[in-house]
C-alpha cells in the first residue's frame, strides 16, 4: 500500500460528462424534479424537463481527504 | 518523653477519612516522612509488598472491577490517567471521500467514522502493527501493510421494487436506507492476511452503529486509513469506555439500631449495604451491649459498604445522627475499567502498569544523564 494511491489527480480538472465531452457542456441537476440538465455556455438557466430556474452543480468528482477528528 | 508507636486500631483510623453531615476530614494522607515524630514512614518495597493487594470483583471482557487496595492515590490516579490517555489502540485517522451525496457533510461523516471502535486478533493489533509516522510538511506517508489498516465504504441507496406500495418504512422501501458500522469492508494487505482473517478479521466492535441515512440516488463511497495512536491525541483512541476508581466507604454502627428503626436506616443506603439480622441470645445476655432485652428483634449490619453511594442521606435522621459514622478508606480504591473492546478490560489495567514502569525508567535515566 502507499500514499501515492490517494494523490489528488494533478492538471486541470474539468467537471464535463463524459457523453458531453468536447461539447462544452457542463452537467446541472434540476433544484426542482433532480433531471440531469446539461447547458451550454450563455444558454439560459433553466429545466429542460420542468422549466425550474434553480440549478445546481453537481459534486466534485475529485477525492477529497479528511481527517477523522 | 519517649515515643509510643501506634496501636494497630490508631493505623487503621489514620486511613480513614472522615465524612459528617455538612463537612469531609483528614482528607490527606499522612504517611509519610516526617509527619509522626518519632516514626520511620520511608518508602520501602518490602513493606509496600506486605500491604498491598489487589481483589478482582468482576472480569468481563468489556467491564472489569478490581480494588487496589494499599497503595497511594498518585499511583492509583496514574494508572487511571494511563489507562484512558496512553494505552494505544487502532482508529480509523484518514477519510478519503471519493463520493458522497448523502445529507451528512464529508466533514462531519469523517469525524463520525472515526470515532467507531473496531477490534480484530489481539496478536496483530498489539504485536505486529506498529506507530505510523507522520509525513513532514510536503511529504508523501510511509504507508504500509505494518502500520495502515485500509477499510473501504461503498453504498448506494435504491429503491426496493419488492416493497408493499402501502409502505412507509424507508428501511423496508429502499435498499441500504441506513449505514451501518457492519458495511465497512476491511481490505487486508500483505501479511495483514495472515494476522487479521477468519475471526480475527478487523471488524466494527458493534456492528449496528448508524453512521448514514441515504434515500435513493444517494450513495457513499470513500476508502480509511486506520493507524495506531493513543487517547492523549484524540478521544477516539482511548481504549476505554470509561476508567474511574472509587474510594472504599466505610459505615461503622456505634450503636445498636433495632427494630423499625433497623428498617428505616437500611432504606438509606442504596440496596444491599445493610443487612438485618436477628439479635442473638448471646448478644441479649451481654451487659452493657445495648442489647439486652431485645433478643429476636431485627438489628442493622453493614454487609456490602462497597455498593453505598456515601450520600449520606442517613445523616439527615435525627435517630441516626450519633449511631453511625461514615468515611472512606484513603488508600483503597475501586476502579471501574470498560473496554471498548479492542482489548480485554483487565489487560488495559496491566497494559497500564508496564506503561508506568517504561515511564519510571525513562525519568531513571534521564535523571543519571543529569547528575553524569
Ligand atoms: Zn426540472
């Protein structure tokens, strides 16, 4: 076992799925009916499905280290 | 004028300290040199042996109570503060989150993870698993199979298709609705196999500690690193429960309690401290006992003085005000140890000793290095 495993991935990090690579899209998740909303840049902020306005940022995909304390 | 030494009866009242209505006496011990003119009250290992003992009144694996009886109380406080600060157990010290989309905060979700005790085989958690060092600031951990235990969380919630469409039990509507203690998966590593399988294997002490309550979509995925450490560092390396001692009380009947009396000092003290015995022929003949003319009526005795809780609710009665006398043996103490299971309860005591005496060494020879 080493520490190394646990390393944060170094470079830029990109929040993009991977089925909307490449496409500039980054993924939301609905405030109101939890579909995944993917948006362009500058395309307005609203559900595709519902039509809510409130979207939000889906959680890193980074590991992230605690201390258990 | 020449010095009379103590009766055996004058040693015995030296140990005891006083407790009265409103106020606590003798509260110091006395033992030592220089306090009673004319006696040698030298430390001495030969006399120290002669009276100490040590009586064992329970020994469970998680609970053990034992007296130390003789010996000072800085000793008997040393072995207390050892047992919860020094003795080194095994927690889980880093959480790495790779996903958690639960409502508990990652912050929060390592802290509680840490504080579960877990267990496994005795031999590889105090013989083979060593201290992890620290990295210095910018270095990367010496991680390896001899001081990092890796165990690993990985759970989602979904819904049961199974359920009744009536339900309302989120346990029996979802599946893995709660997190429990028993869904860590220890991941051996090296010769961590040969210490930690079968029913040594490195496991939640009690498995149904909830740690998450998820609903579908949700899940937890993160791996731990355990490492040893002790309970100066953190809480969640003490090896106890709690370890506390008490002070032996003593309750002495001056004078005889018979009667409804007998009934009503006994319902002062917690159950099974005093007794009721019938009084005896013999005792009823004797002048000047108190007891004559009573023969057969119910007396108090002080059967278990250990279980009084010294409240001295008895205090508070007129009739029992000059009957009886309540204190506590200085040098006598009851400890309490619960283990939280990674060791025996009695071996947390012992593991104390020999943490004293590696401690008394120590100071040794720093002291010769100080005079060298
Ligand atoms: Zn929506």
């Amino acid at each position: 076992m080493s520490g190394q495993d646990y390393e944060a991935p170094s470079g830029a990090f990109s929040q993009r799925d991977d089925a909307t690579a490449g496409s500039g899209a980054m993924i939301y998740r609905c405030g109101d009916c939890a579909v995944r909303v993917p948006l362009e840049k500058g395309a307005p902020i609203r559900c595709q499905k519902c039509g809510a306005r409130v979207l939000y940022k889906e959680r890193t995909k980074r590991m992230v280290q605690f201390e258990a304390r | 004028m020449p010095h009379k030494p103590p009766t055996q009866e004058e040693l015995e009242k030296r140990k005891i300290v006083g407790v009265n209505f409103e106020t606590v006496t003798d509260v110091s011990s006395t033992d030592f040199p220089g306090h009673y003119p004319g006696e040698d009250h030298a430390w001495d290992i030969e006399r120290f042996k002669k009276g100490f003992s040590v009586e064992f009144h329970q020994n469970d694996p998680y609970e053990a109570s034992f007296s130390l009886i003789g010996c000072d109380a800085s000793i008997a406080n040393a072995f207390r503060r050892i047992m919860i600060a020094d003795v080194p157990t095994l927690a889980i010290e880093n959480v790495f989150i790779w996903n958690n989309t639960s409502v508990i905060q990652d912050e929060v979700l390592a802290h509680r993870l840490g504080l579960i005790p877990f267990t496994g085989g005795r031999e590889g958690l105090h013989e083979f698993l060593k201290w992890f060092e620290k990295p210095a600031e910018g270095e990367q951990p010496n991680c390896t199979d001899y001081n990092t235990v890796e165990l690993s969380l990985d759970i989602k919630c979904e819904d049961n298709d199974d359920a009744d469409s009536k339900e309302t039990d989120p346990t029996k509507l979802y599946h893995h609705a709660h997190v429990y203690a028993k869904d860590i998966v220890f991941k051996p590593i090296g010769r961590q196999e040969q210490y930690f399988s079968g029913e040594n294997i490195i496991r939640p002490v009690n498995p149904d500690i909830l740690i998450a309550k998820l609903r579908p979509g949700q899940q937890i995925s993160l791996t731990m690193h355990m490492h040893k450490g002790v309970g100066s560092d953190h809480a969640k390396f003490s090896p106890v429960a709690t370890a506390s001692y008490r002070i032996m009380p003593t309750i002495t009947i001056t004078q005889p309690i018979l009667g409804r009396d007998a009934e009503k000092f006994q319902k002062c003290f917690p159950k099974g401290v005093i007794g009721l015995e019938k009084v005896t022929a013999k005792e009823a003949a004797q002048k000047g006992s108190g007891y004559r003319g009573h023969e057969g009526e119910l007396k108090a005795v002080v059967v278990d003085p250990k279980r009084d809780t010294v409240s001295r609710e008895v205090l508070r009665h007129e009739e029992f005000k000059d009957k009886v006398k309540l204190g506590r043996r200085r040098d006598h103490f009851i400890y309490l140890v619960e283990s939280t299971g990674q060791w025996e309860s009695d071996a947390i005591f012992l593991e104390s000793v020999s943490h004293l005496k590696a401690k008394a060494k120590s100071l040794e020879q720093q002291l010769v290095n100080m005079v060298r």
